[in-house]
C-alpha cells in the first residue's frame, strides 16, 4: 500500500509539493493536467513537466485523477470514436512517463453532488454535506451553490464552461438511460483496455458519488452489483475500480467492508478513496444525508479499522488517498482539499495500517 496526495498543479493550489513532501509516510502526488478538456489528447511533454516537478520535490507520479470521460463517449454521438482515440494517446503518453493507474468516472454531466461545502460541525471547522432538502429541482441552481461555494477555485467536475450550457447539456443526455450508459461504458472500455494491456496502465473507475440517481441522470457505478458488472462486461486486471469508500458508503444499504473484501481479492481495487462519513439523522426511514467526517472512526459511522483490515487481510497492494478533509485551523482553499486535514486523514491511515501489518506478522510468527 502507498498513500498518496491529490494534488491539482502549480497554477490550481496554494499548497506547495514540498508542504506535501513534509507528511510523514505520504510517498506521491495523484496529479492531473486540470486544463485540458476532456476528449483531447495530454501531451507527453506537459506529463514529463509534471512529473519533474513532483520528483524533484521528492514525490511520485504513480496516480492520475482524473482523465476525465467526455460527453460525447458517455453519450455515445458519432464524435466518441476520436475522443476515444485521443484517450488511448493520453493512456500511451502517460505510461510513458511512469503512470501506472488513471482514475476517472462514467457519471452524466454533474461528478459528484453535495448541497453544502462550507457545512459547520460543532468544534468550528467546516466540511461536505449533503442534506437533501437543501438539493434544489433546478440543476442550475446548484451549479450556482458549487460555483459561489468553491473561494475561487475551480472544482474537479464543476469545469464552468461546460456547465454554461448545462440545459443543452441535460437534453442531450435524454435517450441515455441505465442501459444506454452502461452499452456506451463498454463500447469505450473494450476499446481502451487493450491499449491499457500493452502499456501496463490499469484503469480504476470512481463510483458515483452519491451512489443513486439525481436529477433523473442514470447512475451505474452503485452497489456491488454494478462493481462485478463492470469487471465482468470486460474482464481484464487493467479494468478495475476506484474504490471510493465515502461514496459507496453514502448508500446505507451499501455492505462497504464485503465490497473491500470481495474487490480485493479479485484484484480488482487499484486505488482507494479513504473516507469516513457521519449520517446525520439514521433513525428516519430512507433518510441518506450526511457529512464528511475527519477520519478516525469515533469521528464518523465507518469502522475505518475494519475498511482498512478488508484491505489488508486480503493482500491490498495498490495507492491510497485520504478523500477529502475539513477546512481547520484557520486554512481557506478549495473545498475539501485542504492541507491541514487531509494531512491528519494520512497519519490515521498510517497508523492504522502499521498496526494491522504488525498483528499480521505476530499472528503469522
Ligand atoms: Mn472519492
């Protein structure tokens, strides 16, 4: 297991490489090229810069996130064949450079969805919520909340040019249902993975966040069900999954701890989103709102010693992240990817990691 750190680049964050570097036990940087709109090519050039500037502060690029899918795949128009072939180029010029797993999503139009990202918890500090009530029936009207709530930065899915057009956007997804987007998931998956195979690049789809249908969108990257779809629909170890702890565990019913499990044994989990949530009224039936809690367990309504124990005990080998982080000690940036707090989330998760590794070795004396 290597942890690592989401970072967006010199020109997006006001958190430097070499602040990163001071985090005990964090090895790498999970980097993108936040400029490039999705369906063209990455440059090798632009990676190579990138990559220098990580390893000379000490760090690797082993993890991307996110290439991200453009509409006209995930809708399926006559112009997915060269936004395809644009991604096998990215895919080719990123091996190139040493990246071995990219991160991306299949979810129509919006990423994720949150109602509140300045939500105040009782000991000050700020975090992601989302409380239905607060989610209005407009979508513009949310596009506005991330737009006003984002201080400035631009927010990974939340690109404002793309949006701009979001009515046209949501017409054109109209004849996309479940199954259209699940034909068009494959359609780019057996396309790619091939090229994949060749370089040694291992794709890790990000579930959808949160895992159940918004605004009438077909979402597929839910449950269980859907995870041994995808593997199966394309069945190839550079095919795997982003697991997402948080997001998977958005949907109560959701057996997050089996999924670790039954994921990693087929080697299938190339990269994980370490995350605790707190539901915040479970006593009301089919009530899913929720913020996101500082990592350790007490802190949330994960066991994050029984997600982490799922990983390890079945031979976890991949890159890690701590999900998002609460805005604390003052910090201001783009929500939920603060220093301070994410900061913390690794030295849990290391924590809790060397003690599993310990036991292991004691159990195994
Ligand atoms: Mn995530």
């Amino acid at each position: 297991m290597e942890l690592t750190f989401r970072w967006y680049g010199p020109n997006e964050e006001k958190i430097t490489l070499q602040q990163i570097r001071q985090i005990p036990g964090c090895c790498g940087i999970v980097g993108t090229l936040f400029d490039i709109p999705a369906g063209e090519v990455w440059p090798r050039g632009r990676i190579h810069q990138l990559r220098q500037m990580v390893e000379d502060a000490g760090l690797t690029l082993k993890v991307i996130e996110s290439v991200n899918v453009s509409d006209d795949i995930k809708i399926g128009t006559p112009l997915r064949d060269r936004h395809i072939e644009a991604y096998k180029e990215t895919i080719r010029n990123l091996a190139a450079e040493g990246v071995e797993v990219i991160c991306y999503n299949f979810m129509p139009v919006f990423d994720w969805v949150k109602s509140d990202l300045d939500y105040k918890l009782p000991d000050g500090s700020s975090t992601l919520a989302f409380v239905r009530k607060n989610i209005p029936d407009d979508p513009q009207q949310i596009i506005d909340t991330v737009a006003d709530g984002s201080a400035g930065f631009t927010l990974p899915g939340w690109e404002p040019e793309r949006l701009s057009q979001v009515r046209a956007l949501l017409d054109a997804y109209k004849d996309v249902d479940e199954d259209r987007l699940r034909e068009n998931l494959v359609y780019f998956l057996k396309a790619i993975i091939p090229t994949c195979e060749e370089c040694g690049v291992k794709m890790a789809i990000h579930p959808d966040d949160p895992p159940y249908s918004m605004f009438g969108l077909p979402r597929i990257i839910k449950n269980r069900e859907d995870l041994d779809w995808l593997c199966n629909a394309v069945d190839s170890p550079c095919n795997g999954i982003t697991l997402c702890c948080g997001s998977i565990a958005e949907e109560p019913g959701n057996d997050i701890y089996s999924i670790l499990a039954e994921f990693t044994r087929r080697g299938r989990i190339h990269f994980v989103h370490m995350r605790n949530i707190k539901y915040i009224s479970p006593e009301e039936p089919g009530n899913k709102d929720f913020y996101e809690a500082p990592h350790p367990s007490e802190c949330g309504s994960l066991d994050m010693v029984e997600m982490m124990r799922a990983l390890h005990d079945n031979g976890f080998t991949g890159y890690m992240r701590p999900d998002h982080g609460r805005m604390i000690w003052g910090e201001t940036g783009r929500p939920g990817y603060g220093l301070y707090d994410r900061a913390l989330g690794i030295a849990y998760i290391n924590g809790v990691w060397e003690a599993l590794e310990k036991a292991g070795c004691k159990a195994g004396e």
